[in-house]
C-alpha cells in the first residue's frame, strides 16, 4: 500500500511539514519506545539507585508516566495493567515484564498465566520474590503530579499482598519517573524540530490578512481558527489556544485579565499588538509557543520603534534566562539569580518557564510561575539535567510614552539543554511579525 503523507503548505515559511500518517506514527512512536526501554531506562534506573520499578494502572485510569509506555496500537491501559522493571547492573541485564494478560506492545512480555496463577497480585509477589530487588520503586510523589500516579485502591492491593520485608524496601520512585518523562533522544529531538516548525507554521498563517480581516475578526476567532488547523491537519492540541491584544487606547489589556475574564467578542483593530499561546501533539511530544504580532496603522509600514525596544528587552530576558542554565543548578536557583540579573539591567522581568516533552507542563525543574516568583517548593527544588527540553516563557513589562502605558512583551519557545548548554529547538522569534492590511 503507498504511504500517505500530508504536505503542509503554510504562508511567509517555504519549509514543506510531512505529517505521518497513523501507521507510520506507530511504528515511529514503537521504535523510540524501544530505543527507550534497551537504552535510555537502564542508565536512568542506575542514576537512581532504584533496581525495580513497579508501575500499575487500570484502564481509563492511567498512570500518567504508565501512559508514555503504552504500545502505538494501545490507546489505553487493558484491565489492571502491571509493568515490572528489574535492572540487574552486574550482568548489564533488564528484565521488562507484564503482569497482564497480554504482552504489553513487542517491548514487554506478559509473565502471568492466569489459569497456572488465578491472583494477579500473587503473581506479581512472585516475580519480586524470584529477584529480590534491593529497592522496589512506586510512583508517589508529594510534589511531581506525573510521578504520583498510584491510586490508593492499588496501592492498597499492592501492600496487602507483598511480605513484611519487601513493604521495607519500597521508596518512592519520582526522580526515577521524572528523569523517564523528562529525557529525550536524539531520534526524538529531530522530531521535536518539525513540531516547532508546525507549530510556528500555523501561527503564521493565523497572524496574517489571510485569516484576519480587521474591524470583522475577533481574537476569539482567532483562537477557534487555530484550533480547526490542528484538528483538519489531523493532530491534536493539549490546550485551547489564546489570543490577546494590547491597545494605546485601554488601560488594561487582555493581558492583565485571566483567561476566564477575557472578552470574546475583541474586534481586531488596525494598531493592534496580538499575542498568541498555542501548541500541539504529535507522535508524544508537545509544542508550547507564545509569538506577537503587529497590525499596521494605515499610515505606517513598519512596527512602531518603541514596540521594536520593547521586544529587544523581552529577548535580553531569554538571553539572561537560558545562560543561567547550568547543570545541576535547581530550578528555582536559576529563577532567583536570572532574575536578580534582569532587574540589574534595568528590566522588569517575570519568569515562568518549565518542562515540555510528553506533557505540555512536564517534569522537571520548574522555573518560576506567574505567582511565584520567589520559587517553587517542591518541583523548584529540583534540579536542571541534560538532555531535556523546555517551554522558555516569560514577559517584560515595559513602559511606552506614546501610549502612556505598560506593556508586556509575552513570550515562549522550545529549547533545549544538553551538554553543550542551552539551544533553542528551531529559533527563537526575535522580531514582531507584521500584519498589513494594506
């Protein structure tokens, strides 16, 4: 059968996207998983000293970390699924076992037989009795929502059926689940370039006269436009985009108001500073990208200088941001000496950048949030790891004359950390796109 690929043609970017059809998006999705599990999980399961990991789920209830190890043909979990990790370091050895019914994808073997072994629960005691693990690692977490993804009803199970010995080597297996959720592979990184490069694809089209047409299109609109791409492209969104406007003419802007309490109906105006928050879902993996635009007045042919002073700041910010990025440092380390930095510099900054990867808010050190800019227990505390890829989201407030007004340059790009520091995954925007009604 010929394959079926998508071209995306896309306005103001000659860069042509392939999208996989499903078939070649699950065997893609398969092979990065096996890659995965042969290579990448047993170093991750030596770094931290956990020698088993014991993951259960129940269908429609997943284990959010449980849930990125699902074959491509799996959408969901199969009855009570049990994942039993055991990684003998000596003989360079990893057992990857199911205790389920069936075989959990071609990369993990089913080790229960039902009618040799009626109880789920005995069986899986004596897959941990057969190895005696030193430490049996369980997805709990106080701080990382990802890595707590035990219900009680099976944490309940799970001790009832297990001798009083090995209840004495369960610890909690978070750094182990946030380094699974939060490392990527070179494979996964070129595919995290197309990603970007879609999504940035359609923002471009969205901030055109091709979509907007002004005194008529509203942001929410906009928003709905965007949503429609993704869905007629056949890919999907982890969030409802957002579109807001900063005006010489309001006091407030839609950037000062919540989600919840921003008008529906703002006509797009000639003078009009657009901001953008949009993403999408493709084979895994997440985008997360907040772009501006800028709708010209019928007497200008260029964004205004003071709006182009405004966006340099917000960019010196990320420049401030990502040198700061420094293996091992903690994310709220990073957070405080960035911003101590920025304000140095005369900035007025806020930092709220965190993990992106198989979730759009991933594991990982957090980076500031919008209401917590003086760290983040917990998730803040953790610290920065190579090979891992960020949303770098940000403002800088700004003062403009002419308008006799703040502003706030709002931004937020994919980049990533590894050994040879911080790079962006497919550039950075680092000029205001121009909207011309002409």
């Amino acid at each position: 059968m010929k394959k079926i690929i998508i071209l995306i043609f896309l306005i103001s970017n000659s860069f042509n996207a392939q999208i996989l059809d499903e078939k070649d998006r699950a065997q893609k999705i398969n092979e990065i998983l096996k890659y995965r599990f042969e290579n990448i999980l047993p170093d991750l399961m030596d770094k931290t000293d956990i020698d088993m990991w014991v993951l259960i789920s129940r269908e429609y209830n997943e284990d959010p970390v449980l849930k990125t190890m699902l074959p491509a043909e799996w959408l969901n979990a199969r009855r009570r699924t049990i994942l039993v990790f055991y990684r003998n370091k000596e003989n360079n050895t990893l057992d990857k076992l199911a205790v389920a019914r069936y075989n959990f994808g071609e990369n993990i073997i089913s080790a229960w037989d039902k009618e040799t072994q009626p109880n789920q629960w005995l069986r899986l005691n004596e897959i941990i009795e057969e190895r005696n693990p030193k430490k049996i690692g369980l997805n709990f977490s106080k701080y990382f929502n990802i890595a707590d993804g035990l219900d009680k009803t099976d944490y309940d199970e799970f001790m009832s059926n297990i001798s009083s010995l090995n209840k004495k080597k369960i610890v909690s297996a978070q750094k182990l689940a946030t380094a699974w959720i939060e490392t990527r592979t070179t494979q996964e990184m070129e595919i995290y370039k197309q990603i970007v490069t879609i999504t940035k694809q359609i923002i471009n089209e969205a901030f055109s006269t091709s979509v907007i047409q002004i005194g008529k299109t509203t942001t929410t609109d906009l928003e709905w436009w965007m949503r429609q791409k993704v869905t007629d492209l056949g890919l999907e969104t982890w969030f409802h985009p957002s579109v807001d406007i900063q005006r010489s003419s309001e006091i407030n802007g839609d950037h000062l108001r919540s989600f919840s309490n921003r008008p529906s109906e703002n006509i797009i105006q000639r003078g009009d500073l657009l901001h953008c928050d949009f993403g999408i879902t493709y084979l895994r993996l997440n985008s997360d990208c907040q772009q501006m635009a800028y709708i010209l007045n019928d007497n200008e042919k260029d964004v205004p200088y003071y709006l182009k002073e405004a966006f340099k700041d917000a960019n010196q910010l990320q420049d401030i941001l990502t040198s700061n990025f420094l293996h091992g440092n903690s994310g709220n380390e990073i957070l405080l000496n960035s911003l101590k930095e920025a304000k140095k510099k005369g900035l007025r900054p806020s930092i709220y950048t965190h993990p992106l990867g198989s979730y759009g808010h991933s594991s990982g050190p957090t980076i500031g949030m919008w209401d917590s800019q003086g760290g983040v227990v917990g998730t803040g505390d953790y610290p920065l790891n190579y090979n891992t890829v960020y949303a770098i989201e940000l403002n800088n407030t700004s003062y403009i004359n002419e308008w006799g007004r703040d502003i706030r340059i709002m931004l937020e790009e994919a980049g990533f950390y590894g050994v040879d520091g911080h790079r962006y995954v497919n550039g950075r925007q680092t000029q205001i796109k121009i909207v011309n009604p002409k």
